[in-house]
C-alpha cells in the first residue's frame, strides 16, 4: 500500500492534532503529497516539526473551515501548491459537550457550524473537482455520537448523525463519476477530545475524571480505548484502490461499544 500513494495529492483537514495528525503522518509516510490544514498557524507549525522528512514535503494551511470563503481558499491553495487533490479526509472541527441543561438554539448552530459545515463546505468545493475528473476519495471522520445518543453530547450528535446520512447520499450521487465517500465513527479514541468529555462528564457526576476513563475502559468490549493511528490506518485502507469497491459504508471503530446495525 506504501507505493501506491507516491504522488498522489492528499488533504487532511484538521490536521494538526489527534487523528488528523495521525492521517496526515500516515499519508506522509505513504509517500502522498500531503496538504495539513487547521484554524491554528502555531499548531500547524508544530505538527510540521513532528512529520517525518518526505520527497514531497507536506504543506500547511490556516483555514476556518466554518467559514464558506475560508474553506473555498484552502481548497484553491492546496490544489494551486500540490496539483488536483486525490483524497480528502475530514478530521476538522468537533462540536463541545454541553450538559443539557446547558443546550439551547445557539449551541445546537454552533455544533453544527462546528461538526457539519467544516466538513461540507470543503467537501462541496472539492467533490465537484473529483467528479469532472472522474475518480477522487472522500472519507469523513464523525463519531459514535451520530448513532447513540449521548446526553452529553446531543448537538454534537446531531451534527455527527446529519453527517452520516450526507456520507451516504453523495456516495449514491456521485458514485457514476467515480467519486468514492465513506465514513469512520470512533467513539473512544486517545486524544484531547476525550479529556474535554470526561471534564464535563466529572463536572455532572462528581467523579473524578481518572476514574470516569478507567470505568469507560471497563466498558468497552476490547477493554481500551482507539488511538489515533488506528484510526488513520483504516483511513489509509479506505483511500486505497483495495477499498475500490466500498463506498457509502460507515465503519464503527469504537472497540465492539455499541451493538447497533
């Protein structure tokens, strides 16, 4: 799988911390031409200081992809610096945890101008150029929350659930122009993300944060949670031509958690 990359053009939004990170590592060890993009030019600089040396070194852009002209920037940078892209991987974005008696209108539009548009809005722009060209790879990273309802995390949810049903649809739209779109939901997963969770949970609960981790843990049928290379493992997969024939799918990777089809 490592060669079949050279040279292919790689956007990962998202990018400087977590999973993103680990899908722009993971594409840059591949050999891909790789654009980084994220809201923070520091972050973006200190993920570039983490990535290993590449033929084709990997670039950054600052963009905030809740912004339709930001979006639409980034996408005409990294296409002007790199050549036409080949895969998009949506990573940007996470709506906060609200307790719900903290929710109301205004957090349930920032969730979903958090979650949702972040990934439609370079999506739109980009998918049309896959199309015209006729093949491309889109893979949005969304979570669990999209399909179990968490109290803590009902916006954020309904930004993850909305994303599914778009992974599904433009994968049947756009399919006949070769057009590949499919989803990862981890649910718990080792990054920062999940320190802001068990924050808000311990805030409700009045356990301690260390314990609330090792109960979860507990929970989880693989007895731990993913880490962020597991996840950009599967992502490399899916952007694969061994994954040439899935399209629409929505892979679980949250450890056996949740007993849903």
């Amino acid at each position: 799988m490592s060669n079949e990359f050279a040279g292919r053009v790689v956007v990962v939004t998202g990018a400087s911390k977590g999973i993103g990170f680990a899908c722009a590592e993971a594409f840059v060890r591949a050999g891909a031409k790789v654009a980084l993009v994220s809201r923070s030019r520091e972050n973006l600089d200190a993920a570039l200081a983490k990535l290993p040396r590449s033929a084709s070194p990997p670039v950054a852009i600052a963009a905030d992809l809740r912004n339709a002209d930001d979006a639409a920037r980034m996408a005409d940078d990294a296409q002007a610096n790199l050549g036409p892209i080949d895969v998009l991987v949506n990573s940007a974005g996470a709506a906060k945890r609200h307790a719900p008696a903290d929710l109301s209108a205004q957090v349930w539009r920032d969730s979903m101008d958090a979650k949702f548009f972040s990934y439609i809005q370079p999506t739109d722009i980009i998918i049309k150029w896959m199309a015209a060209r006729g093949h491309g790879v889109i893979i949005n990273i969304i979570g669990m929350g999209g399909k179990v309802a968490n109290p803590i995390h009902l916006s954020g949810g309904a930004a993850n659930a909305a994303l599914m049903l778009a992974t599904a649809g433009l994968a049947a739209a756009y399919g006949p122009q070769g057009v590949r779109v499919n989803a990862i939901s981890p649910g718990g997963t080792l990054t920062g993300r999940v320190q802001e969770g068990l924050a808000v949970e311990a805030k409700m609960t009045g356990a301690s944060a260390a314990d609330l981790l090792a109960r979860q843990q507990a929970n989880v049928p693989l007895r731990r949670f993913g880490t962020p290379e597991e996840i950009a493992s599967v992502v490399l997969f899916l952007a694969s031509d061994a994954a040439s024939y899935v399209t629409g799918a929505i892979i679980p990777m949250d450890g056996g958690s949740s007993a849903v089809i």
